[in-house]
C-alpha cells in the first residue's frame, strides 16, 4: 500500500506541473466513456516427423475483451479478459512411445500446466494509465515487450507482467522506459506467479552436472527490472541500450546499432545493425544448491552479431550472423520471452549454450495494395555436440538447419478486422554419427504448420 500511495502521489504532482502540456486537445464533442475491443484468434497447428515419432494436431479458440474508460486529467482504467478453448486435438497427454517425451508445440495452445483442460480463462491486463505530452505510467497487469521478456512468438496467450512500468520521451530523438516487475504470467498458462516460481514452467532440460535440472519450484527470484534508453542520431545512426536485471539471478546488458544508408541513385536503402550483449549470473543463481540454481553466478557469457541488408518500399532483405562464447551457458527462462538474437527464426531459441554459431537470411515482400505479405526465413545453427556437451547444450539440441515460409492477408476492400497467418516450418539435423532418438523427437526432422485467423471489433 505504501508503494501505492507514493507511485499516486509522484502521479498527482506530475500532472499537475504539467497541467499546461496536454497530449490531446479537448473534444467538445461527446464522447463514449468506454473504449472497447473484441478479438478473436484461431489457431492451427501440426507437427509431422520424417520418423515414427508422435505426430500431434490441434486447433484452439480464443476470445478476449479490452475495455478502457476515457481519459481523466491523464488518467484512464484499462482491463481485459480473454477465454480460451479447445476446438479438437490429437492426444496431447500421451508420451511419443519412442523417446518417452511429450508434446512441446500443440500444448502450447493451451494450458502447459494442465493440459488436460479444454477451457479456462484469465485477466491479462487490468491497470491504471497515466500519460501526458512526455510522460506515460502504467500500474498493474499489463502486456509487455523488451527484448528478453516479451510476447513470444505466438500461440493463443502471449506473456503479460504485473508491476510498474514509466516511460518518458523528453524529445524526437530520445526514449527511456523502466520497467519493475513482480509478478508474471507466461505464455500459454492460465495463472499469475511470482517471478522465481515462474521459472521452470516450461521443459528444464538437463542442469550442468549432466542430469535433469531441479529448479522448477527451487527459484528464489522476487522481480526484475528492465532498463532502456533509446536514441536517434542527426546521421539517422539509432543506438538502444538495454539492461536486464534478474533478481538472485543474473543481469544482462545489451548495446544494439542500426543504420539505413541512402544509395546513390536507386531507391534502396542499405541496412546494417551490430549487437553486443554480456550476461553475468549473480547472487546465488536462483538457489544456494548447485543441482538446484538456474544459473552458475560464476557464468559470464556474451553474444556478437551483425546485420546487413537491403530495403526498398516493397521489399527487404536481411543477412544475419550471431555468435555466443563466454564461460558457462547463456541463460534466459523460456517462460519469459523469444531472444532478440539478429538470428531468431521463430518456433525456436538458441538459449541454454555456451557457444553458438548462427547464420540466417530473412526475405519480406508487400503487395500493400491487395494486403497481402510474403516473408521467408533461412538458417544454420551450429551448436555444441549435445552428447559430449552436456554443460554447455542445456535442452541436448543438435546442430539443425531451419526454413521458415509464411504470408499474410489483410482483406482491403472487405472483411475489416480480419486477417490471415500461414507459417510452413522445417527443421534438419545437421548433426553427423549417432543421433538419439531425444535428439531429434520436438527438435528437428519435421514440418511444422500454423494457420491463424484474427478476428478484432472495436469502438469508441
């Protein structure tokens, strides 16, 4: 309540010194004293394996409600709530008799930690707002998006925070957030956890003594933090630093260029961006035991990459290399976010490593006119040999190959609110000799399909 009070206070004090600076002009005219939003997303997904592994499908239903009340000196109440079901699926509860595993990508459509459920429901945002000319706040359940906790990489429940978040942009070419958190609750889960008991939701893999980690329910971690400052130079150079701190458990910093160049007669613009990030564990790592921490407080890992492409109105084409090194693995709970690695192809993470080499190209192309967009991923990955590599090859990943097809189709001239979203996903062993059947069950040899219908109303 103390904390409350104060943030309250800071608020009240803030509006009133900056009573004069308005963000909107006042509408005489009348006005609706609720916003609102309706969406809907279905989603299909199925996984196929070149071997006899498990093939699972299924389709899920979403439905939300976002309600907001019209600002007040500033001020406006912001809540949502979002059910989700399940339309039909294969046997998500049944083990691939071959490896013994489960499922990892159709339960993701649901619950993870009662996938037995075929309906359940959650408040994903329910916050106060306050905003001015430079100034936003936010307090409460919220969405976020920072480039270690963010959305992910869909499915029908993206991740959303509990806490405090300030924002404030003193001019064109600067913008600074902050962001303290205290509770989360992940993609595909339908609760709300404290930070350290988030942790371990999602599949543990094996700890760096070589058996399976022991963290989930063993992480003490009350918040993190995120800083970020971003700005625009006179050259049109963009530079964002970011840093990431994990309560008892590590803090990581991010430095992150990117540039578009004129060329000379044409109407391409080169693209380039460089990115340098360093992880250190700290505290006890998430736990005083050993076999029981997230992370080694003695780790010390950093991430290189680099960007150059090509862009024009229609079209983009990027070339992308990331290299991972360091002492220990680079860690970031899947629970939380996607990596914001130049190389991220999405449906997968290269986290849980010591050492990576990655290589990827990304292709986009616009047809603005009819709404349609065509974009494409390609890549390498090489990873430690997870046979020999146990401590630094966390979830025992081979080196893979992976392709990414997917296109885009907002109607223009009908069907306003409606947009369509199809993803072809392949994903190949790279890796020579013996291959385990864990090796390659929920990781590579398979084509993986997504369809996404969205379906959004909104009023004033």
């Amino acid at each position: 309540m103390r904390l409350l009070t104060i943030i309250g206070a800071f608020l009240v004090i803030f509006n009133t010194s900056n009573s004069q600076d308005k963000t909107e002009p006042e509408n005489t005219q009348a006005d609706s004293p609720i916003k609102g939003k309706i969406g809907l997303r279905s989603f299909w997904m199925s996984t196929n394996y070149w071997e006899d592994f498990k093939n699972d499908y299924a389709l899920g239903q979403s439905a939300y409600l976002q309600l907001q009340t019209k600002e007040f000196k500033g001020f406006s109440i912001v809540g949502k709530y979002t059910v989700f079901g399940r339309v039909m699926s294969s046997n998500l509860l049944e083990r691939d008799p071959i490896t013994g595993n489960f499922n990892r990508y159709e339960v993701g459509l649901f619950d993870v930690r009662n996938p037995s459920d075929d309906l359940f429901g959650k408040i994903e945002e329910l916050q106060i707002r306050y905003r001015s000319n430079k100034f936003q706040a936010v307090l409460g359940k919220m969405d976020i998006n920072t480039p270690f906790i963010n959305p992910q990489d869909g499915r029908l429940s993206p991740t959303y925070v509990e806490g405090l978040r300030l924002q404030f942009q003193p001019d064109s070419k600067n913008q600074f957030s902050a962001d303290i958190i205290g509770r989360i609750s992940p993609r595909s889960t339908s609760e709300w956890f404290d930070i350290g008991e988030s942790i371990g939701i999602y599949p543990v893999g094996q700890s760096e003594f070589g058996q399976p980690s022991k963290y989930l329910g063993n992480t003490s971690s009350d918040f993190f933090g995120v800083l970020d400052w971003r700005h625009r130079f006179n050259s049109g150079l963009q530079l964002q630093l970011n840093n990431t701190y994990v309560d008892n458990i590590s803090n990581t910093i991010l430095s992150q260029l990117n540039k578009d160049w004129e060329l000379k007669d044409s109407n391409n613009k080169l693209v380039t961006g460089l990115q340098f990030i360093v992880q250190n564990g700290i505290g006890e790592g998430g736990n005083p035991d050993p076999e029981k921490r997230f992370k080694n407080p003695n780790d010390l890992n950093y991430v290189v990459g680099g960007r150059i492409g090509i862009k024009n109105e229609r079209s983009l084409l990027y070339f992308n290399y990331t290299r991972m090194d360091g002492r220990g693995r680079f860690l970031n709970p899947r629970e939380w976010g996607r990596d914001p690695f130049f190389t991220f192809i999405p449906r997968e993470r290269n986290e849980g490593y010591n050492f990576v080499d990655a290589f990827s190209t990304y292709y986009q192309r616009d047809w603005k006119e009819s709404g349609l967009q065509f974009y494409g991923y390609a890549g390498i990955h090489l990873l430690p040999d997870p046979g020999s590599n146990i401590e630094v090859n966390k979830y025992g990943f081979p080196s893979y190959a992976q392709m990414n097809l997917a296109g885009k189709y907002t109607p223009q001239n009908w069907g306003k609110g409606l947009d369509f979203h199809l993803i072809l996903m392949s994903k190949t062993n790279l890796k020579s000799g013996e291959m385990r059947p864990q090796w390659i069950y929920n990781k590579v040899n398979m084509i993986h399909v997504n369809f996404i219908l969205n379906y959004t109303i909104q009023w004033n």
